[in-house]
C-alpha cells in the first residue's frame, strides 16, 4: 500500500459531475503536478479549491479538487478528489493524466480495502459500505447505515469481550488456585456466564434471518403444471406484462424474473416452467430447473388450476414442498371447482383468479403473515445480514456449546478453555481482526470501481 492510486467514483456517462479519486501518500503532489491553480502542497487539509486540470499548460477541465490530509480521511491517507464536468471524454483525460504522473488505477473496493487495512472500519463496516450502495429499499438502507455507524460490530465485540472475561477468569484459577478443586471451582464460576452467551448468540442468529431478507429479499419461485396460471401471476404481482401468456402448454420454457417491494421488502419472483412429463428436450430441460429452484427457493407459490382434478404430479411436488415455506394459489376460482384438495393436509390455501386480479391481496397478506413482516424490528437494527458473518458466528455458538457440554460432563477445565477460544476466534474473524488474505482479496473484489 505504498503506492498512490486512483479511479473515478461515479457512474461513467452524461452528468453535471464527475469525481475521480485519488489515495496514497503522493496524491496531493501528483494531483498538483496537473492543477493550475492554488499550489495544493500548501493548501489547508479539508479544503476544496478552484482552478483547471492541464496538459502541458493546456486547459482539460475547470474542476473544484477537495485536499484531505491523513489520518484523518476515509482510507487514513492523503486524500484527494477531482470534481469536474461529467463526461466520458473529460473523466477519461483527467484520470489518464493520473496516471502518466504517477498513479496506479485503482483495483475494485481498493479505497474500501485501505480503509480497513489502515484500521479506520473494520470488516462488517467495510461490508456495510457496499450494501449501502446495492440497498434497494428504505429498510436494507438503513440497516446498512447502521452497520456502518459501528453498531453491529459494537455487539460482536461485547460477545467477544464477555469471552476475553471468562478465560481469563479460567487463567487466574488455575495460575493462583485457592482451592484444591480447580476445576470444580472455574466450571461453577464461568457455566451461567457461557450460558447466558448462548442465549444471546441463538438471539442473534434468529434476527439474522430478517436481516438477511431485510438485504437480500424473499426468493419466490412460482411453480405449477402448464397452463395453470403462473405467469399470469407473475405478470399480476409485478404489474407488468413481463412473461408471455397463452393457451399453449409449455410456453414457459425458462425462468421469467420479476421484483416487487412489499412492506419496504423485495420478493424476488421467478416464474418456472410448467412441471410435466414431455420428450421435448428445451421443455424438460425448463423443467428440471424449475425442480432445482424450488429447493434453493425462500419461498414457493404452488398454483393449481380450480377448474382441473389434482394430478400424480402435483401430489408429489406437494409432498416435495410440505417441509419449506408454501402457498397454494387455486387459481381460476372464477371457473366450476373441479379440484378436489379438502382431504389433503394443506395450509396457506388462496383462492385467485388472474383474470379479474381477485385475492391477489390476500396472497400478499399471507406472505405478510408467513414472514411477519410487519413485526420485523426496525427500531433495533442490529443484523447479521450477509453469509460469512452468520456463518462465523454460527461456529463461534457451535465452539461455545462445546465448551458447555465438556463442562457438564466433567471435562478437564484446559479443554473447555480451547473451546472458548475458538469461539473467540471466530468473533475476531467476523470483525476481521484475524483474517485470511484471499477471503479479503475476494470481498473486496466485488466491490465498485474507485469505492
């Protein structure tokens, strides 16, 4: 990280602004080497200044160019952000110029990176910046903003010091033992401690599973034999006229994709085609992944046609699907009942018809119901939203259940002590105080450009 880099934060195209930052501990004289203007290395820090960008005394852009001296800037170095003309030609010349004088572009998430190398955010924070900037919703917004405020890695670092307390409460028994029975002594000292952190652990992870559709949203697979109304469903959810829909059976041979924001949250629908026996190797091909869906889906709309009797396929996706969360939407409910479900054992039973959008609200009701949506806590906004940080402190529980278990069957107190730590350990992972360098390496790869 010796070296300056540089990338353009904004999106590349027609604007009123462009920006294009620069980080590293020659920005400000390599920024200065092309500004006409004010001499920069004598600027006060926090300063924005007026003047152009040149090349070779000629005039490329009138810019504002911002001055933020370390530590105190985003990545804890000297900092530097070029405001010009939005445009691709303009933007592409400045950072050309950046370039040739001395900076490196800017790998992906690479200010991010330094930021959290550097010691200014940790690693659920550094997370947080990228979620901020996917949020699609008021709700995965402000969840992401409190991540970033320090909040959630305040809670995993309590988790970690209730921890740090516990073993060295185990190292001050054993290194000045009062008592002949050590262990017996440390077990009944730390066993309502590392009761009442699982308890807090499982509360956490419970809540994550809001988090995670609070960020990510609720994946829905509509699935269904041909020609039962699944892409008109589709088509009604997300008023839009998105699949194709006809009388013919097997029109949907892939998936169709919508999104709808129901509560402040994104149901990711994916329309399938219809489950059916067919020697038609593109419709089998359809077929087979609406099968795979359905077992990576959050949550399945099952539509049956009213007007037809129960078939050996669907009775086996309905034995399929009785252990995930479900709705059966009867559909065509304006035609004669032909379907016969009252001696099977379902529940979440709506009745619809697409054509005249009859119990459309109650389908979103019940998805309401199912998800509790309306009492997902907002004012308590502290989630675990993203898999590496639920799964670190899934482990961390599963290491700390360990330790409970070893003290209750009289384990030597030395091996509780490595459990505890593991658990430790992995509380240290989630905040990244202890890390591997690919796992950082790839993290940030997925974020923007000059972020």
């Amino acid at each position: 990280m010796n070296d300056t880099i540089a990338a353009i934060s904004t999106a590349m195209g027609v604007g009123a602004i462009s920006i294009i930052r620069v980080s590293g501990n020659k920005s400000i004289e390599i920024v200065n080497n092309i500004f006409k203007g004010k001499n920069l290395n004598n600027v006060d820090t926090h300063t924005i200044n007026y003047g152009h960008i040149v090349d070779n005394n000629k005039i490329v852009d009138e810019v504002l160019v911002s001055v933020m001296r370390a530590p105190k800037t985003f990545t804890m170095e000297d900092v530097v952000e070029i405001n010009c003309h939005g445009g691709i030609a303009t933007t592409n010349k400045i950072l050309e110029l950046l370039l040739i004088n001395g900076c490196r572009l800017a790998s992906p998430g690479e200010f991010t990176k330094r930021a959290f190398l550097n010691g200014r955010i940790d690693l659920l924070e550094a997370e947080a910046v990228m979620d901020i900037i996917k949020s699609k919703t008021d709700k995965s917004l402000n969840m992401a903003i409190n991540q970033l405020s320090g909040s959630v890695s305040k809670m995993i670092n309590e988790l970690k010091n209730d921890e740090l307390k516990i073993l060295s409460n185990i190292e001050v028994n054993i290194d000045f033992p009062e008592y002949e029975d050590i262990e017996v002594l440390t077990n009944e000292k730390i066993l309502p401690d590392i009761k009442l952190l699982i308890e807090k652990m499982q509360k956490i992870i419970k809540k994550s599973k809001d988090g995670k559709i609070i960020k990510d949203g609720i994946n829905t697979v509509i699935v269904g034999k041909p020609n039962v109304g699944k892409s008109s469903l589709l088509n009604v959810l997300i008023e839009e006229e998105k699949a194709i829909v006809t009388d013919i059976e097997g029109t949907t041979r892939d998936i169709v994709e919508g999104k709808i924001v129901l509560d402040g949250l994104i149901l990711n629908i994916i329309d399938t085609a219809g489950i059916r026996e067919t020697e038609n190797l593109v419709e089998k091909i359809g077929v087979n992944k609406s099968i795979e869906l359905i077992d990576k889906a959050d949550l399945i709309i099952f539509v049956l046609n009213n007007n037809d009797k129960l078939t050996n396929e669907e009775k086996e996706l309905l034995e399929k699907i009785k252990n995930k969360n479900y709705i059966i939407a009867v559909n065509k409910c304006d035609l004669s009942n032909n379907l016969n479900i009252n001696n099977l054992n379902l529940k979440n039973i709506i009745y619809i018809s697409t054509l005249n959008n009859s119990g459309i609200d109650e389908l979103k009701n019940k998805i309401k119901e199912i998800y509790n949506l309306e009492k997902i806590e907002l004012n308590d906004m502290n989630y675990l939203s993203n898999a590496r940080s639920i799964s670190l402190l899934k482990e961390s529980l599963d290491s700390l259940e360990n330790a409970l278990n070893n003290i209750l069957n009289n384990i030597p107190i030395d091996i509780v002590e490595m459990d505890i730590q593991e658990s430790c350990q992995k509380l240290t992972e989630i905040l990244g105080e202890n890390y591997n360098e690919n796992l950082i390496n790839e993290l940030f790869s997925n974020f923007c450009l000059g972020k």
